[in-house]
C-alpha cells in the first residue's frame, strides 16, 4: 500500500461484510497481510500485491480468541490465543487451515500453563517461536506444536511483548513495554 507524504491511501476493510472488525495484531508474510479481530473472532487475510484484496475471512468459534497471527510453512494460520481466565489451560498456541478447521495446539500443561502468550515467529524449517508474556519466557515449539525448549528464561530479566527473529544471524530481538521499555537481542 503507498503512501505519498503521509495521507492515508486505504482504509481496511472497505467492502467486507465484517466491516465493524476492530483490528488485534498485524502480521506480514509473502505479499498476505493476516489481520486479527479479538472481539469478532476474526481472521483477515489480505493480498497486498494487488491492492488489499481480501482473500480469506475465518470465522472462529467463540471460545477462541486470536491475538497475534502468523502464517506457517504449510500454508496453515497459526496464532496466540488466550481465554477469559488465566492459568485455565486456555491460554495457547492454535493452527488452523483456511476453513478455521483446529489442526494442532499447544497449551504448556504439564510444567506451567502458558500465561498470555503474545506474540508468534516462525522460523525457515517451521519451528515456533512463542513470547509466552507473563511466564516471562520465549518457548520454541517444533512443526507439530511440541515443546523443544525454552530459548530465554524468566531469570533472564525478560517481559516479552512482541519478538523478532533474524534467521540470517540467529538473533532474537524481544521487544518490552512495561518492564524495561527496550528491545533485547539474544543469539539463539
């Protein structure tokens, strides 16, 4: 989507009969803009290669609710999903295929439940990165959503909000709002 000095070009979504879908998360993979509605129970998925066309609504049953969004290397949605209460086993990580069908989860039940898992990275071979927020840890699943291990810890002085990973040069950038008010880098 251009911008020319800093006018909006396009208000999303425009013609979809989801028009009052108040946006969670944004996420940018291969030309596809995934927009998730937390309120709605949403996914959005737009073609910015020719104008924002939408090409794919899920619909999502109401006990899930999708916080951040990322595709997979198999052409399947995954996303942080977290429930009305905490330490519920609610809390966890979901892939669906493009009907909204629950393929895998993961939800950290038998050490700790996940407690706000906020934000999602995959990786090239498809592992799963997961900003587990308030348990203070990155998690990193394999393909099928099974724990490998915890890549940054609790006693590592970490608040994950958001992350980044750099495959390139294995590094992880771990953004904190409320803590630290910084970005971390760690090499993975």
């Amino acid at each position: 989507m251009p911008v020319t000095n800093g006018k909006m070009r396009k208000c999303l979504p425009s013609s979809h009969k989801a028009t009052s879908i108040k946006p969670y998360t944004l996420s940018m993979t291969s030309g596809r803009l995934l927009v998730t509605s937390c309120e709605n129970r949403q996914l959005l998925m737009y073609n910015t290669r020719d104008g924002m066309r939408l090409v794919l609504s899920i619909q999502l049953p109401r006990e899930i609710v999708p916080r951040h969004a990322v595709e997979s290397n198999r052409d399947t949605i995954l996303f942080s999903h977290t429930g009305a209460v905490e330490r519920s086993g609610l809390h966890r990580v979901v892939e669906v295929d493009v009907e909204g069908r629950v393929l895998r989860e993961f939800s950290d039940t038998r050490r700790r439940h996940l407690d706000v898992p906020r934000h999602l990275a995959v990786s090239g071979d498809g592992h799963v990165l997961v900003a587990d927020c308030y348990n203070r840890r990155i998690l990193l699943l394999d393909p099928q959503l099974r724990p490998v291990r915890v890549l940054v810890e609790r006693n590592e002085g970490v608040l994950p909000w958001r992350l980044c990973y750099r495959e390139t040069d294995g590094r992880l950038l771990i953004a904190e709002t409320w803590l630290y008010a910084c970005v971390k880098v760690f090499a993975i």
